[in-house]
C-alpha cells in the first residue's frame, strides 16, 4: 500500500507528512530538527513529528541519527520518550533525504516548568522520574550524556519522559569527550577535564537541573568550557588532590595553577528562601503569579488543583533532604558522587519509590559496535533507509483501549 503524502511549510522547514497526519502546528526547534504537533487519524491520538535536520550532512549528522532511531526502538519504559512511527516521503534509497519521527505529544519542556515557583511535591517526583528513566538507559548500557532541561518534556498530570538520544554512548566504550559535544552548562567535570566518564555523568546533569528548578537560573553559565570549570569550582571548591592525580598531566598543570577555591556550603548555595514556605499566603501567591508564555497555558498544564493543599503531610519533605541530594550529586569527583540506585533510595525521592517503575525489565541488549563503526554517509544512509521501511507496512485499525492506570499523585 502506498501511502499519500502532502506537504506543509514553516518558516524555511518543509514538512512533508502522510495524509493520516492532520492538523500541523509548529512547537519547538532544537539542535536536532524541528518538531510539529499532529493528529494521527489513524490511532486517533495526538503526536509529535521531528524532522532530522540535515541528517546525511556529514558523517557525525548520519551517525547521530542512526544512533537514536536504534535507541528509540531499544528502550521501552514510561519515563523515556518512545517512538510511534517513522517515514520518508522519498520512494527509493537514491532518493532519501529526509526522516521523520513520530513521537508521543508532550505538553511542554522543562525549561518552562523551571520558571514555576515548584513545590517540593512536583520537584522531587519530577526528579524521581528522571532517575527511573535514566535507570532504565543505563541498564542497557547507555550513558544520555546530553541531558539538560530543553530535553526532558513533561504533560500536564506532571509525567515526565526524556528524549534526544542522539549523543547517546555505551558505558565503557574507548570514547572521551570533546569539550563541545553536549551542553556546556550541564557537563560534568569528568567531561570538561577529559577524564573519559561512567553512568554518573548524568548524576550531575540531574544535579545541575534541580539546582536550576530551586534557583531558577543555570547553577554554571560558562561562557566556554574553561569558564565553565571555574564557575564550577567557585561555588563547589577546588578538588582534592586525589582527583588532581588522575588528570592528564597538562590539564592537571592547569588545574593546579588556578586559584583555589573553598566553595560554599549547600546552606548558603541555596538557603531556605529559595524554597517553598509552608504558610498559606506564599502557596497563593504561587499560584497566582505562575508565569505565563505565549506557547502554553499554564492554568491548563499545571491547575490549581495540582497544587498541594498546605498540610503537614504535603510539606514533610523538607529544604534540608533536597540540599542534602543535590549535595551528593553536584560533586565534582566522580568516584565519590552518588549513583543512580542510591538517589532514588534517597529520602528526597523515595517518597515516590514504585519497584515496576524503579525495576521496570531491562531494555534488549544494545548493539556496542554502533558507536566503533567506521562508514561513509552513503553505508550510514542505506541502514537508516532500511530502518525507516521497517514501518512503511500499513499500520493496524486501533485495537480498544483499556482504561488508563491511575497516575502517580503530586499528592498523598
């Protein structure tokens, strides 16, 4: 069965989807493509469709887009985005050019929901559902090592699913970073150091990210990867010589010859009036003056209703157990920060703890010869061609759908 295409421009992005996509609205552009809002006719549910940008520009572009339609398809768990559907307009492999992804539809990213005034509730289940999926990732042996606040979206019942697995990695391949592949503000300093990295590289993006939800503002807005580190260790202190030991020798003379820095305590980095007050007035307040963006409603993505009601059990998680987490994970030695199994064992987060969610099984085992081949953009081009007709086979009518299982509350 062949299927009908048309074609819808934005700006200087053409889409061109198949018919059983209606109803396209642009919702955001990242490094990777632009991403449009449809109807699939078909399933008869919202979506969303990304559309690579220039995946077969160069050798990194098409590896990079391999890399993630693989990842898509291995992992399967709540908390990671999944992939639905992709296609190409063109008819043959001579003629291919273009990939589409179809996703489920989220409501908004992170970045907005970080400029709420967030209660301890929603932070830490937000949290608590990072570590699952980024759990579940690393269970197949991969490191995201790119998360950051733009890839990671959430619905308005505050679930929460990552995605962009393009600059994804297996744990333990021969790979070190260059100081320009993943967002400077959310490196580790394993990364920026060139250490070569482990699963808790990510432990400090999560890290970087609630410590941005309790600010408000980017914990290290380096200007460059050297800036970068010395925002770091400003605030945190300059490591111990025993981490100075394991760099490289140039970078370690480097290091060492910077000023040294104490750091400050978890105290005084975020004190007890970054986060939310227990009294009646400051809840109403927050409601009231939740920010508002031309894109999104958030009187409808996050009512009043979301919002705990000012009891002693809703505010039992305290400023204390949040400074304490972030003071395991932003720690600039990897040996020594917290693991992933720890963190969600940690009182902050177990608060939320569910075994199916936490234990969920195991993604297939990944194939760690993706990240050693060596192919020209032709040979990558030709597996993802054959990787996009795997879902050209005309889909099935849907089946019934049995009620929803009741999501995990803000409340308790």
């Amino acid at each position: 069965m062949v299927q009908l295409f048309y074609t819808v421009s934005f700006d200087d992005t053409v889409f061109t989807v198949p018919t059983r996509y209606t109803e396209l609205s642009p919702r955001g552009r990242g490094a990777q493509g632009l991403v449009c809002a449809a109807y699939d006719t078909v399933t008869q549910q919202n979506v969303a469709i990304k559309k690579l940008s220039r995946p077969f520009q160069n050798v990194t572009h098409a590896k990079r887009a391999y890399r993630e339609f693989k990842l898509m398809k291995l992992v399967n768990h709540k908390n990671i985005i999944g992939l639905l559907n992709a296609f190409t307009p063109q008819l043959c492999q001579e003629e291919f050019q273009d990939v589409y992804l179809v996703m489920e539809l989220m409501d908004a990213n992170l970045c907005q929901v970080i400029q709420m005034d967030l209660d301890h509730e929603r932070m830490s289940y937000l949290l608590y559902q990072m570590l699952c999926g980024i759990k579940h990732l690393h269970l197949a042996g991969i490191i995201h090592r790119d998360l950051k606040p733009s890839n990671i979206v959430v619905k308005s019942d505050c679930t929460l699913k990552i995605l962009d697995f393009g600059l994804a990695r297996t744990a333990g391949s021969n790979f070190t970073m260059t100081p320009y592949v993943v967002t400077r503000y959310y490196r580790a300093p394993e990364v920026i150091l060139g250490m070569g990295y482990t699963e808790n590289v990510d432990i400090w993006s999560v890290g970087c990210i609630m410590g941005e939800m309790i600010r408000g503002g980017v914990l290290f807005p380096g200007t460059d990867h050297i800036d970068q580190w010395n925002k770091i260790i400003e605030q945190l202190g300059t490591p111990s010589a025993a981490f100075m030991a394991r760099l490289q020798p140039t970078v370690r003379n480097y290091v060492e010859n910077r000023p040294r820095y104490s750091g400050y305590s978890f105290d005084r980095l975020f004190p007890d009036i970054l986060f939310p007050s227990d009294s009646n007035e400051h809840n109403r307040l927050k409601v009231e003056n939740r920010p508002r963006y031309s894109g999104y409603s958030f009187d409808r993505l996050f009512p009043d209703i979301l919002f705990p009601s000012d009891s002693n059990e809703h505010n039992r998680l305290k400023a204390s157990q949040a400074r304490d987490l972030l003071s395991h994970m932003l720690v600039v030695d990897p040996e020594r920060r917290i693991s992933v199994d720890d963190a969600l064992l940690h009182p902050y987060i177990n608060v939320w703890y569910d075994e199916q969610e936490v234990n969920a099984p195991a993604p297939a085992a990944y194939d760690h010869s993706v990240d050693e081949r060596e192919h020209t953009v032709e040979q990558w081009k030709q597996l993802i061609y054959q990787e996009v007709v795997e879902y050209s086979a005309p889909p099935p009518p849907p089946a019934p759908q049995p009620p929803p299982a009741p999501q995990p509350a803000l409340t308790t």
